[in-house]
C-alpha cells in the first residue's frame, strides 16, 4: 500500500484525539511519523519558551513539514508581551494554534517562573492568555494541572479554569493530576500524583460552552472510548510514544470508514522521509528512534527494536534502515507483522 503523504485535509475543529507536547520527544520527525498514524490528530510541538522565540535559531525550533497540520506551538513563558511576539511569530510561520503550557514542574521552568506554578497566579495567565489572543489570529489554548500543591481542590481548579476563560480562552487541556511543585522529578510528577477524572469530567458538565480535553493516564482506544462520553477530547502522551500503533486504533475508532495504512506502508513512508532528511544531513538516528515502538506488543518487535538500536547511530547508516530492521523481523519467523 502506498501511503499519500501530501498536506492532508483535516478539519482543525475536531478535537477528539491529539498527542500532548513532550519534551525530547514530539520533535518535528516523531510528528511526521504520528501524523500517518492518525491523520485527524492535533499535534503538538515540545514546550519552546519565549526565550528561545526570540532570540533562538527560530528555523530549527520552530520548523515543522506541511504534512503535520493542524499543529500546534506550545509556548512557555510568563510574561504576556514576549508570549504575544512570540504568538505572532507562530502565526507568521504557519501553526494552526499556539499553547500555553501552565503544567510543567520541572525546576527549570520554575526558576523562569513558568509553567506549573503558574498555576498560583490565574490573573497572570488570563493577562498572559488576552495578550496572546489580542495578538494573533489563530486559536490560543492553555493547557494545564488541577492544582498544585495543597492548591488542589475542585474549587480551586473550577476557579482557576474560571479566571483564564476570561481571556476570551476556551479550549483547555487538562493533565488530570496536580503537580508537586518540590519533591518529585517531572517523571513522578506524570506518575504519582492522583488521577481525578472526575474533575475534568465535571468541568465539561458545569461549563459545557468551554472545549475540554483530557490528558494523563489515557492509553487507548478503549480509553478514549470511555472519556469521549464525558469530555471533548483525549490527548495521548507516553502511550502515543511508547506504543505508536494506539494512535492508529484511536483513529480507526473515531473514523472507521477511513483507510489507513498498515504497517509495512508505514515503514516505507517513513523510508521515503528518511531519504530526504538524509539528503538535508539529517543523522538516521535522530528519525529512527521514534520508530523503536512501532511494534510494540507485537511478535518480533525485539528483533525490530535491536536492529535499530544496534545500527542506526553508525557511521554507515543510511535511509534502508527501516527497511533492514524489516527484514532483521522476518528473519525471526514473524507470522503476521499487521495482525493487530
């Protein structure tokens, strides 16, 4: 099967299913590859801050491939004249949509007074949010925790939600856990803290006007399936990296008459890509390991996951390497690669 690549035509207002930001990981080559896996996903670029915006090699942070659209820029930062230049320069270069990211913990992040522990200023966000949206065009959404530290009540989070939608915002992702502003790694801080669905859920029910979309924990289709009953969407995170073909089921639920690619059809687009970043001087490793879960579950995905692992950071390396991590799979007697 081969796979059409073009721009592909998606209605940006569907918001049922989207990959969330994560740092070191949705780079510009794992938003390609997510792309043929679920082509009415928004996608979202790792947190830039404004910072970076400003005065950073813009190319390489903020260059994305036609394929990826709608995508969006996530932006981290705190005060609302460089959120709002830098909402403009995302509208210059083409995103769909720019995020504010009021959920990361790390120390970083507070040190620059941004992110999670935003969380204790709403005005601030709203101000930081009105800024962005007077500035541009596109949507601007926020997304965030239900609290932070013993700032986590229902109330709290309602209010919060409350104040930002005062901007003119009103599309919000929420990560269904409060953030631990000290004491946990950014890791624990994805892991440990209570999952309340619930909260989110009542959210949508109390402001049904407001886009709620709900993130943290989702590691499905059959999941999806269970939140999309209460809320407007579901953002995949680790599950989306870890294991790539969930994207696929999600997307075959949500469009079952769509036809999607197998998996030998993704591995040749994905060889096709590789021909070009090579091309550009792009390391084949730097695309490969996105790929390293494309069979996660699957018979022979040890085999899949050695070969590149084993190769793609040599010297030699070259665009085939999907291709031989293919045959290394056959190699070990995979009965039906696509079978799931």
């Amino acid at each position: 099967m081969q796979f059409d690549t073009s721009k592909q035509s998606v209605d940006f207002s569907d918001r049922r299913l989207s990959v969330a930001p994560m740092m070191d990981w949705t780079d510009r080559h794992c938003r390609y590859f997510h792309r043929l896996l679920a082509p009415s996903a928004v996608l979202y670029t790792e947190m830039v801050t404004t910072g970076a915006v400003l005065h950073g090699d813009q190319e390489h942070l903020l260059g994305f491939n036609d394929e990826e659209h709608p995508l969006s820029l996530q932006l981290g930062g705190s005060e609302p004249d460089e959120l709002a230049t830098s909402a403009r320069i995302a509208e210059t270069r083409g995103f769909d949509e720019v995020n504010l990211n009021i959920g990361c913990p790390s120390d970083r992040v507070q040190r620059g007074r941004f992110g999670a522990c935003l969380m204790l200023e709403p005005v601030r966000v709203r101000e930081c949010a009105a800024a962005m949206r007077a500035a541009v065009g596109i949507p601007v959404t926020v997304k965030c925790r239900l609290g932070v530290d013993d700032c986590d009540s229902y109330n709290y989070f309602s209010d919060f939600i409350h104040e930002v939608a005062g901007s003119g915002v009103d599309v919000f992702a929420v990560h269904a856990r409060k953030a631990w502003l000290s004491g946990l790694s950014p890791k624990e801080n994805r892991e440990i803290p209570e999952l309340r669905y619930d909260w989110v859920y009542r959210l949508k029910r109390e402001n049904p006007k407001l886009t709620i979309l709900l993130n943290g924990g989702v590691t499905g289709a059959e999941d999806m399936r269970t939140h999309l009953a209460h809320v407007d969407g579901v953002m995949l995170g680790r599950a989306a990296y870890h294991d790539p073909w969930s994207l696929t089921r999600c997307q075959r639920l949500l469009t079952p008459d769509q036809a999607l690619p197998d998996r030998d059809a993704v591995i040749d687009a994905m060889t096709r890509y590789l021909d070009r970043q090579v091309l550009s001087g792009v390391p084949v490793k730097c695309v490969s390991r996105h790929l390293l879960g494309l069979f996660h579950g699957q018979p022979g995905a040890r085999a899949w996951r050695r070969y590149i692992a084993e190769h793609a950071h040599l010297p030699e390396a070259d665009s085939k390497l999907l291709e031989r991590a293919r045959d290394a799979m056959d190699g070990v007697g995979v009965p039906d690669r696509d079978a799931a």
